[in-house]
C-alpha cells in the first residue's frame, strides 16, 4: 500500500518536471497550430528536441508565456504585434518592431509571406441578395446580426475602431471563434470576423468583405521568438521566411479543415515540398485522427488528483482550524466562495504572469476552485456535530488529537465525503479547460476541436471527461458505502 | 491517600451575568457513593463538571484524592475519573463494543484484557454480549444507559461521576440498573459521586448525601443523619417531596 502511494505521488509530480528543450508555442486557432507544427518539425529537421506546447488559449495567453520563457517562438501576426501587444499607433516594419521588443527580450524573425488580415465575412448568397460587397456597404443594412470573436470585440485594431472608422450601426454579440461559422451556417448570426487566409471560408461558401477604407492593418505572419533563441535555431527559423503567400497558406489551412490531414502531416509535407526536410525521413505523422487520447486521459487523471489532494491537504487543516470561530470560518467561507466566482478561464489567465504556463499554474487554479467546496464541507460537519459527544470524548480523558480522529473526523466524514466528491467533480469539467494554458488533458481535443469545427474531435474530449466523472462518482459512493456505517451515509449515497 | 475523594476549598464559580458559588467548601469522602441532591439550577452539575475539570472555577481550587487539578493535563487525570451522562451520549460511529473499549484501546490494552475487563462488566450490568456488535441506535434505552455505565467504568476509574446517568429510562428499567449498580459498586468499591435530583435515588444509593440550593449547600451528611435531623425546612421540603 505504501509503496503504492510513493509511486502514486511520483507518478502525480512527475507532471510538473521541467523539460530542458526548445517549447514551440502557438495559439488556439487552426493556422496558428499548423504554423506553430512547421517551425517545430522546421527545428526539429535542424537538430533540436523540440516540445510542442500547441493552442495555448488567447493571444495573452501565447504572449505572456513568451515573456515568461515557457515557449520560445510562437507564430505571431505584425498587427496584433504592434496594435495590440506593444501598443504602438500604427503598424511599422520590421526593424522598428524588434528595437521595440528588444525591451522585452524578444525578437520577430523574418515574415513567412502573407497577410492574414482580420476580414468580416457572411454568406456568399446572402451577400450577393443585399449587394453587399464592402464592409462600407454595412451601414444600409442595420438588421444584420453581428456575432464576433471575442478577442475581436476588445482589441484595439478591432471592433471598436472598425464600428467608428465605418459608421456601423450595429451591437456585436460575443461568440467564440470556432462555433461562429456554424452559427452564420444555422442562420443565427449573419456575419463574423474571420482571417483573409482562413480555410474554413470555402467550405461554408463565405465571402470577405472589401475593406474599402484600409482600416485592417497588415497582420504579417512571422516567428515571434525570444531574443535568447540560439543563432542557429533562429536561422533555421528564418529559412521560412517568404515561403508561404496567401494562396499557398489558404490552402494549407484548407487541407486541415476538411480533415484531409492532421497538423503534423500538413506540416510535414509543406516542409518537403519546399525541400527542408530530408528525403528520405519517415513520415512520423500518423494519419490517425487522435492518437493522444491514452495520454490525455493520463493527465487528466493527474491534474485532478492532484489539485483535489492538495485541496484536501490544505483545506481539512484549515477548517478544523478555523471551525470553533464563527467569524474566522466566515471569513475562510467568504474568500474561498470569492475564489470560485472567478470565471475559470480568467483564473487560468491570471495563474501565467504567476506561475508560466502548464501543469502547475493549471494545478494551481483546481486547487483553488476545490478547496470551497472542501473547507464548506469540513466546517458545516464538523459544527453540526452534537456538542455533547464532544463533551463526553473531553471528559473521558482524550487529547484533543485523539478526539479529532476517533471522534470528530469520523463523524465529520459522511459530509465531507459529499465535500470531497463534488470538488472532485467540479475539477474533473474544469481541468478541460487547462488545455488553454497548455496544461494538457482532455480539454486537449476540445480546443483543438472547436478550432477546427471539428464536432468528433469535441466529443474525443467531452466524453471520456463525463465518463471519467460518473466513474469518480461510482468510486466516491462506493467508497462511502465501505467506510461508513450505514445509518451515518448522507442521503446521496443511500439512493 | 487522604480520606476524601474530592475536596473543593473556597470555590467561586459563576456563568456570565450571574454568580453562582461564592467560597465553597465542601469535602466528600472516598470509596463510597456522595449523591448531589437539589432542584435544577442550583448547580450540581457545575460541581460535578469542576471535579473532571470539563469547568474551571474562577477562583478557589479542586483537588481529587488531594492533588490539585493540574489543567494543563486534563486527558491522563481524566482516565482516572470515569464519566456518564443523563443522555448516555454513545459515540454513534462506533459499535457497543468500541464505545466502551474507545480509552482502552487509546491506552494500549490488549484485545483479551478489553475482552475480559467487558465481559466481567456486562456480567454485573445483565447484559447479552450479542449486542457488543451492534451500534448504539440499535438497541434499547435501557440497555444504552448500561453500556454508558460500562464505557465510565471500563478502567476502572478510582473515581466515578454520574451526571443524573440513571434517569433516561422508564422507573422500573431504573430501579434493574440501580441493583446492578449497586452490585458492581459492591465488587469495585469506588469512589463515585452522583447527580441527581431525584431523592429517593440518592437515598436509596448514597453513602453520603451533599443537598444543594443555589449556590449553597444546604446539609452534607450521612442519608440517616438527614432523613432523621434535616438542617433545616427547606432539606425537609425536599424530603417530603420524594
């Protein structure tokens, strides 16, 4: 049993080693990925061990775990760059942008070729039923129904100036990226933000807008890197530059949104037509569709038996602590219920200035979201306790260690069990969401599916979780059914 | 060892607003049975809470067979003082047997000596040992209050407290226990003190009787002595009323 555990905590921490390896990184989009893939297997042709970190959330996301060194390079566009990340007024070339990053460390390679401008796109048929051709021609149709990514909505060369420069009449709702092609298809919205290369475009038969003010900035794809990026491997880097226009990448991103190839084989065969991969190599990408599946569920696994053991570490002491003082256990109660009114995703945003990205900071942000469900448990069953047993455990002669375990704890274990389950629960959904901070786990194919529309690859994720999750639920009433007396179960577990 | 069980030696004690002892002194004699008599409130439980030290009075001292309570090690003089109350307060997590065995067991008996010392108590007590395995829900009021006294007694306590532990059953269960209790106390002459606030019982179990009023203690003799020359009218009242 012991020996058990000690591999079973090794086997928990060993999520949280560092790896000693070039991280390549990109954000959660599709292009982004497929990009991110190219400068990986680009490095790894050119002799480095690379580790992916692929679909890391939003552009902070991506952004602040360069500037913390978790990854290394991750495709970035010049707009977004200048506009958004460093602020600056305009869109300048490419020696101005890097005496500005060299505040921060970091450097922008070489352009890969296109622009991959932000666009609003709608239906070619309903387009082409309203004369609408320019985004200039919006503002005679106020009845249009805006669904726009979220980022969109709040970036500085996004929704607000384009609203402004064009006069436009409408209110936006937020959608998220992935899911607004499948709305514009449903009839629910009637137009979107999309990018100029997108290759989801032709298949949901989309037009693009004309930009005929020129408000979009360039948005020129390159290899954001840390100005501590060896010269070789910005060299290999830089062999990219100019190899991909607008037609080629469109393409590309096609292939991946008709599911004709996985990244790693799109990648791979854009790198060999190009001749920057040598002949003869294998072809390592699989054609399976998900072959990550054993090590996602793996990690899933980790993130929240980890997160729920150092909730249980933490929060059980706490509350045996805090429980004979009503005020002290409002006061643990009230900031333990602030913490888990913070939106998940935000929590997991704020843990990266902290923590980088990965299983730590993912670690950390599920153990601060069990621990009220935990502390709540342990104090309310500790309190409801009838006073008099304590009495007679006191004046029997026990320490009070020794009331705390042969009479409080046992007593208090039927509601803290329930405690102890719903944080367990609460984690297993929530951890699907560290896939955004590149923690891995079974959010891994939900991101990645809603990056791609991909519906399958959605569900690869979201069922093992539920799956995982009535089985947490089986385990924990078993459990209960063991160790606890029939007449203490809660009314839960008698059912 | 001295003659008394518990002395208390100008005790204060009272509870927020109100004052409720002020310069008690009282002795009660070792290896035999003090009963506290008197009408609810006027303190015989205070008194006996300040004996295992559950109370601390606010000045004055308590010494137990002539040691001062030492209140920083409650927990081993504790052991040495067995407890049992009105509503027998069975651990319900725990089986008969493991409530009773629950101090044993934390002082390192063996399983045989647990079996034994239980076996002899259940004897005295006219109790099945078929109910060791049961949990406290699971069997009857009466059979309850015994185990509770079997629990108080399990370590052989030289001292005993009982905290009105006979009157949470029907009059004719508790006139079996007193017999049994007598007939144990017979075997394991202790010292026990009993609150109660029933006359007739303390008549009928005491060696020595402490009648309280408020704050006061009104006789403190032999029953005899009481039943023959009470104090005053106030014992007498409580005489007639039994």
């Amino acid at each position: 049993m012991q020996r058990l555990l000690v591999f079973l905590m090794a086997w928990l921490l060993a999520g949280l080693a560092p790896a000693a390896t070039l991280t390549v990184g990109s954000k959660l989009d599709s292009e982004g990925r497929l990009l991110g893939e190219i400068f990986a297997q680009k490095l790894e042709a050119s002799g480095f061990e690379v580790e992916r970190q692929l679909g890391l959330g939003s552009t902070s996301v991506a952004w602040q775990a360069l500037l913390s060194g978790e990854i290394d390079v991750y495709p970035e566009y010049t707009g977004t760059l200048a506009l958004s990340l460093l602020e600056l007024d305009s869109t300048p070339g490419r020696p101005r942008l890097n005496r500005e990053l060299q505040e921060v460390d970091l450097i922008a390679l070489p352009a890969l070729g296109f622009n991959n401008t932000y666009a609003l796109t709608m239906k070619q048929s309903q387009a082409e039923e309203l004369g609408i051709e320019r985004i200039g021609d919006l503002a005679e149709h106020p009845q249009l129904r805006l669904g726009l990514s979220h980022e969109f909505i709040q970036r500085n060369d996004g929704w607000p100036g384009l609203k402004e420069r064009y006069g436009l009449p409408f209110t936006p709702r937020g959608v998220e990226h992935g899911l607004a092609y499948e709305a514009i298809n449903a009839d629910r919205i009637d137009l979107t933000d999309a990018y100029s290369t997108d290759g989801d475009l032709e298949r949901f038969q989309l037009v693009l807008l004309d930009d005929n003010l020129d408000y979009f900035p360039q948005y020129l794809a390159l290899p954001l890197a840390r100005a501590s990026l060896s010269a070789r491997a910005q060299a290999s880097l830089s062999e990219l530059a100019g190899l991909l226009d607008e037609t080629r990448m469109q393409a590309l991103n096609a292939r991946i949104a008709t599911q004709e190839g996985s990244f790693a084989q799109v990648a791979e065969d854009f790198l060999q037509e190009e001749g920057l991969l040598d002949a003869g190599r294998e072809g390592q990408a699989s054609g399976r569709k998900w072959d990550k599946l054993g090590t996602n569920l793996l990690e899933h696994l980790q993130l929240t038996l980890l997160a729920l053991l150092l909730a249980c570490l933490v929060g059980l002491p706490l509350a045996i602590l805090v429980y004979r003082s009503p005020r002290l256990s409002q006061g643990v109660l009230y900031v333990a219920g602030l913490l888990q009114t913070i939106p998940s995703i935000a929590l997991l945003a704020l843990m990266i200035p902290l923590f980088g990205i990965g299983f730590l900071p993912a670690i950390i942000a599920l153990f601060l979201y069990s621990l009220l469900p935990i502390v709540r448990a342990a104090i309310t069953s500790l309190l409801t306790i009838n006073p008099l047993l304590v009495q007679v455990s006191s004046g029997m002669g026990m320490t009070a260690s020794e009331q705390l375990r042969h009479i409080l704890l046992p007593l208090a274990a039927p509601n803290l069990l329930v405690g102890i389950k719903t944080a367990a629960i609460i984690n297993i959904g929530t951890a699907t969401l560290a896939a955004f901070i590149g923690a891995g786990g079974l959010g891994e194919p939900i991101v990645t599916g809603l990056a791609l529309n991909d519906h399958t690859l959605v569900l690869y994720g979201a069922v093992p979780a539920a799956l995982m999750a009535i089985i947490t639920e089986l385990l924990f009433n078993l459990a209960e059914r063991r160790w606890i007396p029939a007449h203490l179960r809660g009314v839960q577990a008698k059912a | 060892m001295t003659h008394q069980s518990v002395e208390f030696s100008q005790v204060h004690k009272g509870f927020a607003n109100q004052r409720l002892f002020e310069g008690l002194d009282l002795e009660l004699p070792a290896q035999q049975v003090t009963a506290l008599v008197g009408a609810s409130g006027c303190g015989k439980s205070t008194l006996l809470q300040m004996i295992n030290g559950l109370l601390q009075p606010d000045a004055g001292q308590v010494r137990v067979f002539g040691e001062p309570l030492d209140y920083r090690d409650l927990p081993r003089i504790r052991r040495k003082i067995g407890y049992a109350v009105q509503q027998i307060a069975l651990f319900p997590h725990l089986t008969v047997a493991a409530n009773i065995a629950v101090m044993a067991r934390l002082e390192g008996w063996s399983e045989a000596a647990m079996a034994q010392r239980i076996s002899k108590l259940f004897q005295f007590m006219y109790l099945d040992e078929a109910l060791l395995e049961r949990y406290p829900h699971e069997i009857s009021g009466g059979q309850a209050q015994r185990v509770g006294l079997c629990r108080a007694m399990m370590l052989d306590p030289p001292l005993l407290l009982l905290d009105e532990a006979f009157s949470a059953v029907d009059p004719i269960t508790r006139v079996d226990v007193h017999s049994r209790f007598q007939a144990l106390q017979e075997a394991e002459a202790r010292s026990v003190v009993l609150v109660t606030h029933d006359m007739q019982e303390a008549l009928k179990l005491a060696d020595y009787l402490v009648v309280l009023e408020p704050g006061r203690v009104l006789q403190a003799a032999v029953p005899e002595e009481v039943v023959r020359q009470p104090a005053n009218e106030q014992v007498a009242r409580l005489l007639e009323a039994r």
